[in-house]
C-alpha cells in the first residue's frame, strides 16, 4: 500500500513538514534555495512495514482499516506472527487463521535475527505445530485475557523457551519492543493527518535546535 512521502526541513527555528518541498518558508516567505543545508528537505521514514514481506516477525495493525486511514489511537488492534513466507497466523473468536493479505500496513517487530541459523531453519515448523494446539481452538477465546496477544507472546516465549532462554511477561515485551514502535508510528500518524488537512505542519524547535 503506497503512502505519500512525508517530507522535513529547518528554517525560521522550526521543522516544517510537507508533502513536496516548497521554494520559499512557509514561515517566513524566504527563498529556501542556499539556506544551507537544515533547509534541505529529508524524507523521513515510515514506521509502517508490508506485513506479508516481513518473515518471521510479530506484527500488529489495527482491528479495523489501517493506521493512515483513519485510525484513532484509541481503537482495537489485532497482532500476528509471520511465517517465513509472510503468511499472518494470528489468533481470534474463529481460531487461528494463517492470512496472505490483509497485512500490508503493519508495525513490524523482527523475532530471529540473522546469525540464528536453527531457528531460521525452524521456524515455519514450529509456528505450524504451535498454532494447532488444543488453547487456540475458537471457544477458548477470550477478548480480554485469551486473545490474539496471547497466542503471539506465547508462542513467542515457547521459542525462548526451547532455546533455554527466560521467558517475557507482556507487560515487559510490551515496554521493550511495543511501546518505542508505536510511540514512533504515533508521531508519524499525526504528521499523516496534520499534512491531509493543510499544504504544511510546522513546529517550534527546542532552542539548542534552532537554526535559523
């Protein structure tokens, strides 16, 4: 899914964000053409990720639409793992479900590093045997404490676990590899919007930041 560049430059003590860079500040009505180099437009990076070309990750999208079409901050999300092919098995009040579309605009976590050779060889075997297990029948769902987050974290530390590694609580893989992706994905939204509704975004730098 293609999503509009988000562009960045200093001038006037503020970053401006845009979709094309302009000619002249927007702030002050400068030619930005030799405002040297904070003045030269940076594309910044998405935090959002093709989920179906992502393997062996942890990926989570909304429940509902996604993150840059309209996405609140507030409504439900839904996590899944990928195999090494980027099929989602992810888990709700039908069971696991192994999808090939759906997940094209995800926050991606990446499960296996590089040098992890068994686990790579592994991995699509483990994922499968897991997922067909008695606890990720329909019935057992449960939205608050039986969920798709559940299944993810658990099979997740059932790979710690059988590499003779300590297991995470939620609460702790959620502060160390949730909450830094969505903070990042949070700011990008905002720029999303802010840019949808107005040709530029601009905001004040901290004053050790500011270059004019």
């Amino acid at each position: 899914m293609a999503e509009a560049a988000i562009l960045r430059l200093r001038h006037c003590g503020a970053a401006i964000f845009c979709r094309r860079p302009p000619s002249r500040c927007p702030a002050c009505g400068r030619p930005l053409r030799g405002a040297g180099l904070p003045a030269a437009p940076v594309r910044l990076p998405s935090p959002f990720r093709h989920g179906h070309r992502q393997p062996r990750a942890f990926l989570l999208r909304p429940a509902a639409g996604t993150f840059l079409g309209g996405y609140d901050g507030e409504s439900d999300l839904h996590v899944g793992i990928t195999s090494t092919h980027g099929v989602v098995y992810n888990y709700n009040e039908e069971g696991i479900h192994r999808a090939e579309t759906g997940w094209e605009q995800c926050i991606s976590i990446p499960l296996v590093q590089p040098d992890m050779f068994g686990l790579l060889q592994q991995w699509d075997k483990l994922l499968e045997e897991f997922s067909v297990g008695e606890a990720w029948l329909p019935h057992r769902y449960d939205e608050h404490d039986h969920n798709c987050y559940t299944y993810a974290l658990a099979f997740i530390n059932s790979v710690l676990t059988a590499q003779g590694k300590r297991q995470m609580s939620k609460s702790e893989f959620t502060e160390k590899f949730v909450i830094p992706q969505t903070k990042k994905a949070s700011k990008y939204i905002t720029l999303h919007q802010e840019l949808t509704a107005n040709d530029f975004y601009i905001v004040p730098l901290p004053d050790q930041e500011k270059l004019c």
